[in-house]
C-alpha cells in the first residue's frame, strides 16, 4: 500500500507550471519591478517566469543552461514595449535573480 501523506523531505510532484510560485523567475520579476517594469496584460512574462522557476525546481542549473534564451525573451519583451535593451545587463539581471533564489533557497 502506499503512503497517505508524501515524506517531508520528497520533493513536491508539479501538476502544473502554476504549482511553483518561488524561484529565478519570480526573482527576475521583482528586480525587474524595482525598476518600473512590471508585466502587462497580455504579455508573456508571468509565464516565463513560471517556466523559469518550474523548470529550475526540476533541473537544477536550468536557467543557467539557458540564459541565452531567457535574455533572449527580455529583448522580445523589451522590443515590443519599446524600451532599450543592453544583452549584457539583461545576463546580470538573470544571473542576480538565480543569485537570490539560491540564498532563499529556492
């Protein structure tokens, strides 16, 4: 038979990208929103962010392994809204949200 209740220390099964809620994207969003950017309606960043974290809960060093990726979707973002896009401070931002998940321990 199986357990009713999971071991506290088992990692939690994602059902959904919306199952996470912590994590380097998250973080990006907050660094992202001390400067005045935040996400709009119909843009593509709270999934991204869900995607980030998601995928770096399963594969840890996930967002690092993108990171090319990832600034490529800030410069798409940053594109449509009209803003200038400097790549490598996109690589710092990331990499500072990666930073500060970690110390969360996320």
């Amino acid at each position: 038979a199986y357990p009713s209740k999971p071991k506290p220390s088992a990692k939690p099964r994602l059902t959904k990208v919306e199952d996470v809620g912590h994590g380097p994207g998250t973080e990006l969003k907050a660094l992202l929103k001390r400067v005045g950017i935040v996400a709009s309606p119909g843009c593509s960043c709270n999934t991204r962010a869900k995607l980030m974290d998601a995928n770096e809960l399963k594969e840890p060093g996930w967002c690092e392994k993108n990171l090319e990726t990832i600034c490529d979707w800030l410069q798409e973002e940053a594109t449509k809204r009209k803003l200038p896009f400097v790549r490598m401070a996109a690589k710092i931002l990331v990499r500072q949200a990666i930073r500060n998940a970690r110390k969360k321990g996320q």
